[in-house]
C-alpha cells in the first residue's frame, strides 16, 4: 500500500488486474501471471530444498 503506482508489486499487480476486468477471457492472462510469478520460485525451492531444511534444522538444534 505505501508504493507508488509505478512499483508495485506483483500480487498488487495482478489483484488490480483481476478487479478491472469485466470478461472472462481475461482471467485466463492473470492465470498466467500468477503462474509465471510462482513457477520460478517453485524450481527454486525443488533445486535448493536441501540446503532450505539443513538451514532450518541447524538453528533450531540447541547447544
């Protein structure tokens, strides 16, 4: 709420998006940016997963 217009992000982005839209055929291109937003995010997690949990683990052991 406190960026500009200019630099939202893109859930903001894709929420105002969704909220102008009077059509269904649009829908789909916000399908698609939800989905280009988040599938690189998701290869990122697959391809560093382990290091994720050993990280998580190794501040949660005490001592």
């Amino acid at each position: 709420m406190l960026l500009s217009q200019e630099n939202h992000t893109m859930v903001p982005k894709i929420a105002s998006f969704l909220g102008t839209t009077q059509t269904e055929g649009n829908i789909m291109f916000a399908v698609a940016a939800v989905v280009s937003a988040t599938a690189p995010l998701f290869v990122l997690v697959m391809f560093f997963q382990r290091q994720i949990v050993s990280g998580l683990t190794a501040g949660a052991v005490k001592g």
